[in-house]
C-alpha cells in the first residue's frame, strides 16, 4: 500500500492558479493529490513516482451534473476531489486537449463571479445584525465583526481584481 502524506497549506480564493503550481510541484516531487480536506488546506497526497502533471481547479456554485463531468473527462481530465464546490482536475502533461480547462475570459471569470456572490450576499444579509451588535457597545464583539467584515471586503477586492486581470489584453 502507497503512503499517505497529509500537508496543510492555505491558498486565498483568487490563488488558484498558485495552488495549481504547489500541487504540479508536489507531483515532481512523487506526491500525487489523492483528497481535499478543511476548507482546502488540508491536501492529502499519496506517495508514488514523480510525474509531470497539469492540474486545474474550477469552481461550481452548483452541484455537479453528469454533463460537467463528461465534458471535462473528454478533453482528457481525471475529476481528483470536490471540496465545497470546488473542483480539482489534473491530467498528464501534454495529455489533456488543452492545458486550460477555460480558454475565454467569460468562462474563466465565471468562478470568481461565484465567488464574490458567495462574499457579498451574507454580507448584505448580515448588515442590520452588524449594525445591531455595533451599537451594543461591547468592544470584544464589535472587534471580532469588524475584523470579519474587513476580511470578506478583502477576499472581495482580491477576487475582483483578479477577474479584472482576467478581462486585461495581457492576461
């Protein structure tokens, strides 16, 4: 039986293209994903020969559908591992149709268009709790809402700005 390696590694929601070249790193390295855990930082790889492999990570708001599946399998990808709509796909180098699972701006953007829904909605669903809890004058509290607020408006500027680069001539 091959051996399990379990690494903890945290990627922001715009990174994926960082987590993609971690994961093709690990493959040179004979660590090859098996699973996806916590949240997507917990990656759980199994021990083999090194190998160049291409991975891809998608995002889908949606559960999965056969056809989505198909499709991907098609143009030569391995579904690896689903972790909280996040798709993660890897083939062979130089195996696959082509080496992006994604080749327009729109398709691409798609995920980070999700992703900001995901941010933003229970943002505005919150903000009379929000208000309520600022007004309370209990500063731990106001503290930890702030500082949750900051971090959401942050993930949002990160994830805009990356589908804007996507829409730029040289991205």
């Amino acid at each position: 039986m091959n051996k399990l390696v379990w690494k903890f590694k945290w990627f922001w929601d715009d990174a994926d293209h960082t987590c993609e070249r971690w994961l093709e790193q690990q493959a040179r390295a004979g660590l090859h994903l098996k699973r996806v855990h916590a949240l997507r930082m917990l990656f759980v790889f199994e021990r083999g020969e090194p190998a160049e492999v291409t991975y891809r990570i998608d995002f889908r708001l949606t559960r999965t559908d056969a056809h989505y599946l198909q499709l991907f399998e098609d143009a030569g990808w391995q579904r690896v591992d689903e972790q909280l709509g996040w798709q993660f796909w890897r083939a062979p180098a130089g195996m696959a149709r082509t080496t992006e699972i994604f080749t327009d701006a729109e398709s691409m953007g798609r995920k980070y268009k999700y992703l900001i829904v995901l941010f933003v909605v229970p943002l505005l669903l919150q903000l009379p709790y929000t208000v309520k809890h600022l007004a309370s004058g209990r500063p731990g509290l106001i503290a930890m809402v702030v500082g949750l607020h900051a971090l959401c408006f942050y993930c949002v500027a990160r994830l805009v700005k990356r589908l804007r680069s996507l829409r730029s001539p040289g991205a």
